[in-house]
C-alpha cells in the first residue's frame, strides 16, 4: 500500500511542473537585471528614468535565431526622445549598424491598435490615468520592438549592443549580453 502511494505521488508532482530547458542571454550594463517571466532566470536589463522605463532583453527563438527586444513604458506626464534611430550591434570581429523603429501601442474605441513610429520621434505618454475611454483614440504609452539577428550569428556566446541615449543622458546605452542555458521549474495547473 505504501509504495503504491509512493509512486501514485511522484507521478502526481511530475504532472504539477514541467522541466523547461532553453537558451537565453543574461545582459548587463543598464541598471537592473530582471526576470521575464519572473520564474525564469535573470534575462531583462532596465533602465528608469524621469519615471519612465525601458526592458532590453534577448532570447534564441524556435527557429534558432538570436531576437532582441526593446520594450518602453511611459506613464502619465512623462516624456522621451531617443537621440537617433541607429543601434549598434558587434560581436567578434564584426559590427552593424541597425536602423529601428517603434511599435506604438494605442486603444481606437476601445480596441487595440498599434503603429510604426520613428525610434528618434517624441514618444507619447499615457493619456489616461486609470481606465481608458470607449471612445477615441487613446495612448497607452507603451512601446515595442523586436530585431531578429542574421541567421549567420546563430552560434555566437555573447555581444554587445548599444542603443542611443534619451534625451537627458549623454552616453550611448550599451549592454553585453552572455549566452547562458536555463533549466528550472515551471509550475502548470492541472486541467
């Protein structure tokens, strides 16, 4: 009797978690370190400033393609422009140069909606402090972009990445990021 709810146990904890194992890069260089989602090892570098925020992190697809992903929130009566659109991307040997842009998420009517912006545009904070209207355009003051490296640099162990500064900071924002591999619990509800 007791081996069998020894064993009727470990199957039962082994339907609770699920064992991810996949490839991230862990950045430095901005000034925090955060985990996206929280569980997962440290991935996200932030910066804040005059109450806004901006998540770089980078990841290797399904596809075994390096994606880096800026993200930026800006709440109410907050302001930012990024002095260029140009990045900087190097590794061993090499250097490119990236022109970006935005992904500007808004609500039209109460439906999401997003737009290309100019990465060096005035960005546009949220334009409502607690719920948004039915009506209208609103702006939600977030912010996404995601560049998906070359095939040819699939392999690499680390980079760095440089992105101009906002206004108010003087040197560009750079990060290295080192390739690292995860392997942790993830809890997941029985259906």
């Amino acid at each position: 009797m007791n081996r069998t709810f020894i064993i009727a146990l470990v199957l039962l904890g082994g339907g609770c978690t699920t064992r991810l194992h996949y490839e991230y890069f862990e950045p430095s260089g901005l000034d925090s370190v955060i985990s996206m989602p929280p569980q997962a090892p440290k991935n996200v570098a932030t910066l804040a400033w005059s109450g806004c925020e901006l998540q770089v992190g980078a990841e290797v697809s399904k596809e075994n393609r390096i994606v880096i992903t800026l993200r930026a929130f800006l709440p109410p009566s907050t302001h930012a422009v990024f002095s260029s659109d140009r990045a900087k991307f190097s590794v061993t040997g090499a250097e490119e140069e990236m022109k970006l842009s935005w992904q500007e998420w808004t609500l039209s009517n109460g439906v999401g909606a997003r737009r290309e912006v100019a990465f060096d545009a005035p960005l546009k904070p949220q334009s409502f402090a607690k719920t948004p209207t039915r009506l209208g355009i609103e702006d939600m003051g977030r912010y996404e972009t995601t560049i998906t490296l070359p095939a040819h640099y699939s392999d690499i162990r680390y980079f760095t990445f440089e992105l101009p500064p906002p206004k108010g900071h003087i040197k560009p924002l750079r990060m290295t990021f080192v390739r690292r591999t995860a392997d942790y619990r993830y809890f997941v509800q029985l259906q």
